[in-house]
C-alpha cells in the first residue's frame, strides 16, 4: 500500500519563521561555540580550554572573552593540566602530547608513544610533586615521567581479561597515584611502590573521572550517577548518594570547600560543606557538560557540547550565544533534526527500518499545517488549561482513522526523548509527562527540556504562543484528489465545536505541503521551478542530500563516512549558503557526548574511534551505511543554491581524491511547497 505522511503543524508567522532560520544560519558561523570541549585548567589567572580538532583557546578574564592558540595538530584534545603557572601539558587523539613553557602562549609537540602503540587515544594527564607525571590513556595505557616531563616511559602492570580506557589520573600530595578506569576499576600506587593495585566500585560501572579533596580523601565518579570517595588515598571506598542518574563527566572541589559535577544531559550536582548528597543545581544549562573549574570571584566555568560557557546571574551563558540567539552547538544540532521539514525528508530517504523488509523510500509526501494558539492574550498554550486541552487535541487527531491519521507527533509525542530532563531524577524520559497535574511551578523545567529537545522554533514558538502537532497520513484514502478538502472539513468542524467545549486555544490557519524528489535536476542548475506557480503562500522552499554514490552495504567504511562528513560540513559552512547545513557527524558527535555508556572522549572525525555505534544518529542510516553525509536545507524562495552546491562538491571532490571512487558524491533536490485550503 503506498503511503505518504501529512504534517500537522504550527504556521508560525513568516517573519518569526525567517528570523529563526538567520539566527540558525548565523549561530552555523560561530568558531568556538561549534566546538566541544573537553578540558579545563588554570595557569595562573587564565584558563585554558582544549577540545576537539586540537583547538586551545584561553580567556584572561574569567571567561567573558576566549582567545584562540595554534596547537600544530588537527586531532582531539582531551585533556589539558599546568604542573606550574608556565609550564603546562595537553593530551588527545592519536597519541597527541603537548608542552608549553610560556603559560600557555606557545605549545610544542612530545613524542611519548612506544612503538607498539603508535597514535593510541590519551584521556588525562596529570602532575604531583617531585617532577612526577602521568598520562593515561585507552588500551590500558600508562606513561610516567619523573623528571618534570623531559622524559617518559610506558608503565607495564598485570591488566585485567579484557583491555580497558584509563579515563582519569590523579597524584596526591602524599604520593599516592590513582588511575579511574572504564571497567569500573580504580588503580591505586602508594608512595615508594611499584605495583598497582585494583579497588571497585560497586557494579563495576565506568568511572569517567577524580576530584583531589585534599588530606588524601578523593573523590571517584562516572556513568549512571556513580559517586565513590576515599578518605585514605584509595585505599577502601564507599558510595556516596547524588539525586541525579546522568553521567559525571567532570568535577571539580570549590574555594568555599563545596565539590561540583558536572555531566551528561547538562548535569549539575553540588555537596556542599557537611552534606552528605550531591544535589542537582536549580539551574542547568543545555548539552552535556565535560568540563569544569571555578574561576576569579566564585565564578563556575564549564565545558561542553554548547562550547566555553560560564554562570552569571543564575543562567549559564555559552561565547557565541546571546539573547536574540540562543541556538549554538548542541542546540543547534537538535533545532535543525527536528524541523518539520527535516522529520518528514529523513522519513522519506533514510529509514533503516523500511529498508531493512526491502521497502524502497518514497520520493514523495504531503502534510496539512495547522495555526493552534492561545485565545488570551494573557495566557500562552503552556498556561496549564491550554496545555491540557492542546494535549486533547493530540488525543482526538490519534484517533481520525477515517482520514488515515496516525502517529501525531507534538510535545508529548513519545519518541521525542532526546537528552531531557527530569526534575527530580537527570534521567531520560519524555519532554512533557501524562501527568495532568503541570503546574506554573513547573514551567521553568518544562522550557528547558523543550528547548534542549529541539523543539522550541520547531513545535513551539519562541513566544508560547503557538504549537506544533504532527501526524503520518495514509494517502490511500485520498479519493479524485479530494483529501485537502476532506482535512479542512474536519478541521473546520472541529473548531465549530470549540464554541461548547470553549477551549483555550484556537486554530487559525490551515495550508497544504508537499515534498517531492527532483529526479529531473540537473546538478549545478536552478531548481526547476515550472511548478512554482501552484503554490499559494510561501515560495518553494528545496532540501538537497548529498551522499556517497556507492553507498550500500559492503560498499562503504562506517568511520570514513563520518569522517568524509564532518570535512564536508566545513566546507559548505565555508561557502556561506542561503541554507542550514547538517552532517551526520555533527549529529553522532554530540549523541556520543551525551551517550550514557562509555567514555564521551572517544568520538571525533578524526579517526580515533573505527567503531561507529549503530542507532547513535537516529533516523539517519541506510543499512549498515552512513548516507547521506549531509542534508542542506534552503529557505523558502533560495535560489542557484544547488548550482553552489555543486561546485562546492566539485571542489572537495578534487581536494581530497575522491572523483571516481567508491567515496564520490552524489546530489539530490527535493522541493516543498505550500499552498493555503
């Protein structure tokens, strides 16, 4: 049965609609912002943030400004520590080892690696006293320094059955090492020995990072909210309780004696002094967080998939976000997969389901738009009356079987559960619960998890004035091409009965859309537009996909398709488009830096990780292959963007050998357009 998709969603006035596409476009701009960060340091009163592509960038003043630093290498840096105020270390992908001894200004390479592991993955680096230093890294891997890093050499122990990533090193003041593993291990040298010895935690889950408390007392945390402290150098551990279940990423021990973590999902716990838990911080940020210390005047710096950031004023602020703004890195990412129109192309061209029982995608779809917003003008539809009645909405539109309605999506859709929050827990769970007791008390909560989802601009306006609902439609049950008529009837049957139910919201304008392949395109062209003259309203709008000619299965290297995709988003971003660009290796970075297993250090395009974790970029898969490499989404009335495209192709194919190879490209148009019922 051949099927197409109908999309019920909100027709945000076209100015708000043309404002957020500039902000995305610009937000596409920023450098730093666009980077995650992995690594935070003092060296003196600046601080120093290391990420990845091997970016080092430092802030003189308490990270309200960040400037960059040449570090000679493209790969990812991980970690970065200052053993004194000028001298300082940087570690990363590919067994990258860095040393500055001008604080920073200036950083030369170290070779550390021994033969047999020649590029391995390094995950921290640290310093004690005495010239004394370690670096750790995947693999079991440890080098140590005793004469101030002028020399290293590989460490030798009795490992475990099965390899595993040291993510974390610590050298306490009394002489103690401690090394976190991933196998939920905790190694622990005392003074003057040298062997190690492995203490757990209890399950044995990952442990991702250390935070020195000082008088031997440290501090152990990693995936799922584990928290573990000892008050004897490692020696016996126990479990400290923390509210929330995100994983830990970072931590870090305060000038008021207070300890900090930070992780996924945009985690903050705090203890503070005499407590016995780690509670979660009022206020959040976006995106996971991988990095943090405490700056000039109690200031809280942070890392992470937005970028450099800090809190101010009980917000968190990232450099390249403002008010008028706010989408940047992670936002960014989430903003762009769920706009309708990029929910509906993915349906059609990418879906490893229907793929896998041999259904072909389809090059067509339709979907109806519907205005709902609130009747007050005092209230917005996240006032809790309209909320519920919106929410019945979406119940009654589930059930329109008669016009082939199915799988409404909107705020309470079930699948959008990407990296929220819950209030009480830092777990997954969906954006808006089936609880019918939201309240105004709530809503803070509410907004951040709509605008971590990707969601605010997309389901719902960046007002609260109006709301998105979603449904697939089947278009067998269209008859003498009458559906459109068939779908304002119901509508407008439906809003004659609002005058007895008197709901809180109305719904204001109605229009048809639909997305059709070009198969007649010729690349480096103009999009064909001889059809342009139906569409009422908006002026056509065009998606194109660009992916690998030869990519079915057996034919294509997951790693290289998304290492190919990150180079190819650079260089589109480079030609300025009158479009979003979006690459699947944006999308599989910050899943992997949010992901809840492992550590959140081994993604990159750089080639670290030859594994690429299936269902980590959602819809977008075909088979066992990465396509497309990148979707470029053009606004409404765009044109000659497919002929700039193509030279864009042209010119990267030509830079990086790839005409005539099984990693050559390919281009595809697709064509939207609305027209009002």
């Amino acid at each position: 049965m051949k099927k197409s998709l109908i999309l019920l969603l909100l027709a945000i006035p076209l100015a708000v609609v043309g404002y957020q596409a500039s902000g995305l476009a610009d937000a596409e701009q920023t450098g730093p912002s666009q980077r995650v960060f992995m690594g935070l340091a003092h060296s003196g009163e600046s601080i120093f943030a290391v990420g990845e592509e091997g970016v080092i960038r430092f802030s003189d003043d308490n990270a309200a400004n960040w400037h960059s630093v040449s570090s000679g290498v493209e790969h990812t840096l991980t970690a970065i520590e200052f053993a004194s105020e000028k001298r300082g270390w940087a570690v990363g992908h590919n067994g990258v080892v860095l040393q500055t001894a001008n604080g920073g200004r200036n950083w030369q390479p170290v070779h550390v690696a021994t033969e047999e592991h020649q590029g391995p993955a390094l995950m921290d680096v640290a310093f004690g006293k005495d010239q004394m230093g370690l670096i750790v890294g995947d693999d079991n891997l440890i080098f140590a320094t005793r004469d101030g890093g002028e020399s290293w050499y590989r460490e030798v122990y009795e490992a475990g059955r099965y390899p595993s990533a040291h993510n974390a090193a610590l050298l306490l003041d009394s002489g103690h090492a401690l090394i976190a593993t991933g196998a939920g291990e905790i190694l622990v040298r005392a003074p003057g020995e040298n062997q190690w010895s492995r203490k757990y935690g209890p399950d044995r889950k990952a442990l991702l990072g250390m935070v020195d408390l000082g008088s031997d007392r440290v501090l152990a945390f990693g995936a799922h909210g584990q928290v573990l402290e000892t008050m004897d150098a490692g020696a016996t551990w126990t479990e400290v309780e923390a509210t929330s279940s995100a994983n830990y990423l970072a931590g870090a021990r305060l000038g008021d004696g207070s300890v900090v973590l930070v992780g996924s999902e945009g985690m903050v716990a705090r203890r503070k002094v005499g407590e016995a838990m780690f509670l979660q911080e009022e206020q959040l940020p976006p995106g996971a967080l991988t990095g943090v210390v405490e700056g000039q005047n109690g200031r809280l710096l942070v890392t992470g998939a937005q970028g450099v950031g800090f809190l101010v004023d009980e917000d968190y602020h990232f450099d390249g976000m403002d008010e008028a703004n706010p989408y940047t890195g992670y936002l960014l990412t989430k903003a762009l997969l769920h706009r309708p129109e990029m929910i509906q192309f993915l349906g059609l061209t990418t879906s490893s389901f229907r793929r896998s029982f041999g259904e072909v995608p389809e090059d067509r779809a339709a979907w109806v738009s519907v205005s709902v917003s609130a009747t007050s003008e005092t209230e917005d539809v996240l006032t809790p009356a309209v909320f519920h009645d919106i929410h019945q909405l979406h119940r009654d539109l589930s059930e329109q079987r008669e016009l082939g309605l199915f799988r409404v999506k909107s705020l309470w859709s079930e699948d959008h559960t990407h990296i929220v929050i819950d209030r009480s827990t830092g777990t997954h769970h969906r954006v808006v619960s089936q609880r019918n007791d939201y309240n105004e008390d709530e809503r803070p909560y509410l907004e951040r998890r709509m605008l971590q989802a990707g969601m605010v601009g997309n389901f719902i306006s960046e007002d609260s004035r109006t709301m998105i609902l979603q449904a697939e439609v089947d278009l067998s049950k269209e008859q003498n091409g009458d559906l459109p008529a068939a779908l304002a009837s119901f509508f407008k049957d439906y809003q004659a009965g609002f005058d007895e139910h008197s709901p809180g919201y109305t719904m204001d304008q109605l229009e048809y859309v639909t997305i059709e392949k070009l198969y007649d395109q010729v690349p480096g062209t103009a999009p064909d537009t001889t059809n342009d003259k139906k569409a009422v309203g908006a002026p056509p709008q065009y998606i194109y996909e660009i992916g690998l000619k030869a990519g079915e299965p057996g034919n294509c290297s997951q790693a290289e398709a998304v290492r190919l995709s990150s180079y190819l988003e650079d260089h589109l971003t480079d030609a300025r488009l009158d479009a979003d660009v979006f690459s699947v290796a944006k999308l599989a970075k910050y899943n992997k830096v949010a992901w809840r297993e492992g550590n959140w250090k081994g993604f990159s395009a750089d080639g670290y990780e030859e594994r690429y974790r299936g269902g980590v970029h959602l819809l977008w898969e075909r088979s066992s292959c990465v396509n497309p490499l990148a979707v470029v989404i053009g606004r409404s009335g765009a044109q000659n963007v497919a002929e700039r495209i193509n030279s864009v192709l042209a010119q990267f194919e030509q830079a990086r050998g790839l005409a005539d190879t099984d990693s050559s490209l390919n281009l595809n148009t697709y064509r939207i357009t609305r027209s009002a019922l």
